[in-house]
C-alpha cells in the first residue's frame, strides 16, 4: 500500500482513503477492501503506477477506475468525479479535482467519508460522522433525486440499514425507496438478487425485511412475497440458532416464497441463479419431510435437508444432522454379479432395493448389511 500512495503522491494532498475503509475502520470492523480516491487523472494514474513498477490494470478507466496490484494486494483507485448524466443504471462522469464535489456523488453520508493517509485527518462533508455514531443511514441530499441517479440504490438503502442502522429506518428515505420501488423493474435481476441475498445474509435482516414488506419495496420485482411471509422468516432466524446452524441466504429467502417447488424455480430462473442455487432454492421449497433426518440427507443433500428441516422448525433434527457426511453404500453391481445375479437391469433394481432398505434401518453395516443384501437377493 505504502507504494501506491507514494506514487500517487498521497504526501501532497493528492489522494485519500475513501468510502467503506473509513466507515468500517471507524467501526471497529475488519477493513477488507481499500478504495483510494485522487485527483491525479486516470491515464496519469496509469503512468504514475508503472513508472514505479507497479501493476496497473485499466478495469473501468473510461469512469476514471484503475486496479493497481502491489505485493499481492489489489487496491482499486478513482479520480474524482461528478455525475453528467445518469438514468438510473449509469452514469456518464466528468472529472474534477473539487473533493467535495466528488463525495456528493455517493450515496449514503456514512460512505462519502475520507482520510487523508498521512495525517489521518478525517474528512466529513455530509455529516456522516455523526450519522455514524447514531447509526443512522441517510441519503446524501435529496433521497428521490439519489435514487433517480441509481435505482439499486432502493435496495441498497434497506441493506445498509439493516447492517449499521439501529432502530427504525430513516423516514425520508423510507418514503422515497416506497414511491420509486417500480423503478427496481429497469435493473438487471442478477443485481437485485445480489442485493437481496447479501441483506438476507445480515445476522438479523427481519425487522429490515419488515418495512419493505410493509411498504411493498419488493412486490415489482417478487410479487410473490406476502407481507405475512415475514412471520416464516422469523420463525427460521429463531430455528437457526436454536440449532446453531450457519445463516444462509438462500434458505431465508425460501422462508419467503410460497412451499411450491416449481413456482421456486421459477422465481430462481428470473433472478438468473446459478443451476446450483436454483436447485436449491426448489429443493428447500418442498414440504416432503417423510423419512428420518439422516434419510432425508441421504438423499436429497444435507443442505437441503437442514433447509427443509429448519423451515419445519425441527431445529433439534437440523442440528443431528450439521455435521453429519452421508454414508457410501458398501456394495456395487460387480459383487451382486460375483454372487450369482445375472447381468442386465436386474442388477440395478435389485441394488435399489438393497439402497432402499439400508437407508430405511438406518445404514447398518457388518451382519445387519449382510442380512439385507441376502434377502435382496433371494427376491431378485
């Protein structure tokens, strides 16, 4: 890090910490990603950087974006900017050496804070400092015009909110994300479900969840969420830590959705999930809980199984089964074979059987195993 701010002349005044490593920083919370700001061009940060033999990477120079990678470490670096033009999902920018100008642009007070690297002097044009120690998240300016400049900036708002506010949201900016929410219809449904997700996964993303049901924040875009759903998601957040099982997002946002597998599906293919996820997310929508828990896991995955499970409320069951690897059936085709079964579909189906009657009696190995292979056999 010490490189690029010498490169980039962070002794003269030319470029700061900005954004979530200050706010996070001020928190107390791990600083994971560092973001700089400079007032030093974006083809003169290029220059700057490989004159010092540094890598630099042109990610999004057009918006005054460059990558610098030092000692293994990526740090990612903007000229001051300021909006030209915005519709919603993109910004046309001009750039600007006026600090100020170029916190205005952000979204929330909390993010347009900035430190100077070498002093430490903070800079706070919005009164994000005080928001901070109130835990207050609040729009820089007019809420309406911020989210007209971009429209994610609704669910971005709610996310915010439920990781550093306290107590209830900010009235105006309630009231703004309720009047513009059809404006979420205009993004892409892989941004709002990465919205979505990364809110579900707050340690208590409820009572968040609340207001946006209450004021139909998500009714444009996931019509299929009731108001009322927000008691199944509760009901899970207190099943998840009675059986101390991890939060998953995807799992949440099932205690959300009617227990409809192909309507999950559905709403996963919209939302553009991987085939991974959306698998999932139909998987925990199902309401077949008819074997035992290891069973079930046997079966359809143990992520899955504690989904169902936990969204049943059978935290107990959820939490047998955490830890739990599935068993490998201990016999193959080629032994039957070696045990007298002819070649051909006999063999698979009299292995289905076998499997059938293992997971029943709850996958006994030895003499148990043996007695079930035997009689399987003998009925084959």
């Amino acid at each position: 890090m010490a490189r690029v701010l010498n490169a980039l002349g962070a002794d003269e005044g030319l470029t700061r910490y900005v954004g979530g490593a200050v706010r996070d920083d001020l928190l107390g919370l791990k600083v994971s990603d560092v973001d700089l700001a400079t007032k030093i061009r974006p083809e003169d940060v290029m220059t700057r950087l490989q004159t010092a033999r540094i890598k630099a990477v042109p990610t999004g120079i057009d918006h005054g974006t460059i990558t610098a990678v030092s000692d293994g470490h990526a740090v990612e670096i903007t000229s001051l900017r300021r909006d030209v033009s915005t519709d919603g999902r993109r910004a046309t920018v001009a750039f600007t050496d006026d600090w100020q100008e170029d916190a205005a642009r952000r979204d929330f007070t909390i993010n347009a804070l900035s430190a100077d690297p070498v002093t430490g002097e903070l800079f706070d044009y919005f009164g994000g400092l005080e928001d901070l120690e109130a835990r207050r998240v609040r729009f820089i300016g007019d809420p309406l015009a911020r989210i007209a400049e971009d429209h994610l900036r609704i669910l971005r708002f709610f996310r915010f909110h439920a990781r550093f506010g306290s107590g209830e949201p900010d009235a105006a900016a309630v009231d703004a994300c309720a009047a513009r929410a059809n404006d979420l219809m205009a993004l892409s449904r892989e941004r709002i479900a990465d919205e979505i997700l990364k809110l579900l996964g707050m340690a208590d993303p409820a009572p968040t969840v609340g207001v946006m049901l209450q004021r139909g924040i998500l009714k444009p875009v996931l019509p299929e969420i009731a108001p009322e759903s927000l008691c199944d998601l509760e009901a899970l957040l207190d099943s998840e830590r009675s059986a101390r099982v991890a939060p998953d997002p995807l799992r949440r946002l099932a205690a959300l959705l009617p227990r409809d597998p192909a309507l999950a599906e559905d709403i996963a293919a919209r939302l553009r999930f991987s085939n991974k996820a959306k698998k999932r997310l139909s998987c925990a929508a199902s309401t077949d809980l008819s074997s035992s828990p290891q069973a079930l896991a046997y079966r359809v995955g143990s992520d899955c199984a504690i989904d169902r499970l936990l969204l049943a409320g059978q935290s107990a069951d959820a939490a047998a089964i955490a830890g739990w690897k599935a068993p490998r059936l201990p016999i193959g085709g080629g032994e039957l074979i070696a045990r007298g079964l002819k070649e051909g579909p006999i063999v698979a189906r009299t292995l289905r059987t076998i499997e059938d009657r293992w997971v029943a009696d709850g996958f006994p190995a030895g003499e148990d195993f043996d007695r079930i292979v035997s009689d399987s056999l003998a009925g084959a």
